[in-house]
C-alpha cells in the first residue's frame, strides 16, 4: 500500500511537471510500463502508439512513461485500476495475490505451436471461465501478451537428451521446477536479474530461457550450449486500462481502443520474434552451440509438463478457482487447432506483415 500511495504521489507530480497543453479536441492517456523503451516489449508499445494516433487522426495521443517511473511489476494491476497511468503494462502471472488462476492458465498451454495460438486459445478460456476475467475487475484489458518458447541455455554441459539433464542446477520459472526435478536435475528459482552472474560464477549450470536472451541478457558470454527443447507457455493479458478512466472515454475513442488490440498484439508478435532471431544469430556468432532435442525426448517432456500442469490446475481448488476444466478446454483447443485454423470462439489471428 505505500508503495501504491507513493505511485499514485510520483505520476500526480509527473502530471504537473513541464506538461505541454493540450489541444482542444485531442485526447491525451498516459502509458506506463517497467521496461526501458528498448525492450522488445516497448518497441511494440510504441508501435501501438503510433497506430492509435495514426487510426485516430490524431484525436487520441499517447503519453509513455518508461523503466519502471510510474509502473512496477508486482503491483502494476493494482496501480492501473488506481489511475497512477492511464494504460500500463500489467503483469498478472507475477502479482502477489488475487490472480492465481491467471497465473496458473499460463502453464495450460502443452504443446501449443506459436505465438497466435497462444492467443487465440486464452481468449477462447477468457470468455468462457469466469474464474479468470474475475480476477481482472477493475481493467479493460487491451492486449494479450504472447512468447516465444524457451529452450535450455548451459554453461559448459551440453543437452542432447533428457538424461543430460540429471544433476544439472538449473533456474527455471516455477511451473517447470517439479518436471525438472522428476528428471533428475536440480531446479531453482532465482531473478533474472541474478542469472548471468550465477552462470558466470557457476552457482548454476544452466537457465530455461529463450534465445533472445543470448543477445538481451548476454548470455551467450557465460554459456556454451543451447538446447532447442520446446518448453510450453501460454499467453496472459498484459495491457489494460483502468475502467473509470475507460468508461470516461467517449464511445469513439473506447471504439477505437478496442479495435487497437488486433494491432498491439501484431505488433508483441513480431517485436518478440524479430528478438528471437537477433538472439540466435547473436548466440552463433559468439560460439554458442545449438543442439537439438529428438521428437520421442519432446513428447515426453510434453507429456510430463501436461501432466504437472493437471496438477497445478487441481491445486486451484485452494482459492476458490476449479482449474480443472480450464486446463482441459486449453488442451481441448490446442488439439483441435491442429489444422491450423483459430477456434471460432476466437478473434482473427493477427497478421505482423497487415500493421504499421
């Protein structure tokens, strides 16, 4: 709560701070966000911007504010349905508290194939299962966050099978730990932050992580090797506005918000995947390894994660959330988009090469 209070203070001074006046008709929100303007993440944001101002005629304008000035990480969904921003980046899979189905879905998603699938498959759990738009009352969710999949970076053991993995210590995000350590390793969860100089040091072996990380957090100077395991995630809603500001809007430009999201998602999309690839070229460049897994070592590492993840599903029960049937309509979904066409209950898959 004083953290909460303190946001509130520091975005009121920001507001009164060498602010230019706004011109007659136009309408000006700010965005906040935790990451700095380079981030993939905030590439796409200013992608998004310039849609909005673009489709608007100008009429709507986008005021950001970066690393973290107004915005934090564990609190961002709170702060946004106070009006410390306007729209912000939340980020509901690290909130402490009151979004534990939100965070668990994201584990749902064994054997998902891309990044629109992601989305498609959370809008389709979203509109069904309240239990997940309930915890997001308070915010009009304006974007779904997708992500490229992790592989396994190490420093100096390469993984060419499953078996490698015994014996390893790993970070490794929470929905992960149980299926490494069924395989024999040693899983631990520590901050981002403090991987690289683990890794340097050896107080671990390696990190699940994209590779794009080889490049943003400059893995690929303390590790050799990357394993092209596919590790599963799903998609979360990830920017939104608070619903008092929303409903303040006028109906055209609450219209034209809406509309956006097709395009910020686009946008997420191919920022992300442009990443990815820079990280990979950047990895090969500096001497990284890739190894690949075997298709019967995918499945069943795809088979375990599912398996886990059931289970963590069941474990809702504890909140007050069945995340059974959540977890069996994501699968559900994934299986039937086999053929690779969207589940009716979704929008349109978004297209990078259609937006600006």
């Amino acid at each position: 709560m004083r953290r909460l209070i303190a946001a509130l203070l520091a975005s009121a001074l920001l507001a009164g701070c060498g602010r230019a006046p706004v011109p007659a008709g136009v309408t000006e929100l700010t965005y906040a966000s935790p990451y700095p303007p380079g981030h993939p993440f905030s590439r796409a944001d200013i992608r998004w911007m310039a849609w909005v101002e673009k489709a608007s005629g100008g009429r709507i304008r986008i005021k950001p504010f970066w690393a973290g000035a107004l915005l934090s990480s564990d609190q961002s969904m709170a702060e946004i349905r106070h009006g410390v921003a306007d729209i912000g980046l939340i980020t509901p899979i690290y909130t402490r508290g009151g979004a534990h189905a939100q965070r668990a879905q994201a584990g749902f998603y064994g054997g998902v194939r891309d990044m629109p699938e992601q989305i498609a498959v959370y809008q389709c759990i979203a509109a069904r299962f309240p239990a997940l738009t309930d915890e997001l009352k308070g915010l009009r969710v304006l974007a779904i966050q997708p992500g490229n999949f992790p592989g396994i970076v190490t420093r100096s053991r390469p993984v060419r099978s499953l078996d490698d993995l015994k014996g390893l210590r790993l970070r490794a995000p929470a929905e992960n730990l149980e299926v490494l350590r069924a395989l024999g390793a040693d899983p631990v969860d520590m901050p981002m932050a403090d991987v690289y100089s683990a890794l340097a040091k050896g107080v671990i072996d390696g990190v699940v992580a994209p590779a794009d990380t080889l490049k943003s957090l400059h893995f690929a100077e303390v590790a050799r090797y990357f394993t092209t395991l596919k590790v599963s995630r799903g998609s979360y809603p990830a920017r939104a506005m608070g619903m008092a500001r929303w409903n303040a809007l006028p109906l055209a430009d609450r219209q034209l918000l809406a509309e956006s999201e097709r395009a910020w998602e686009a946008a997420l999309i191919d920022e992300i995947n442009t990443a990815e690839q820079a990280g990979i070229q950047f990895g090969k460049t500096h001497g990284v390894t890739f190894l690949p897994i075997s298709p019967a070592d995918q499945a069943r590492f795809d088979a375990m994660y599912n398996r886990n993840a059931a289970r963590i599903a069941r474990a809702l029960t504890r909140f007050g959330a069945d995340g059974t049937p959540i977890f069996t309509e994501a699968q559900r979904l994934i299986a039937a988009d086999a053929s690779g066409a969207p589940p009716p209950c979704a929008s349109p898959a978004p297209d990078p090469s259609t937006h600006d």
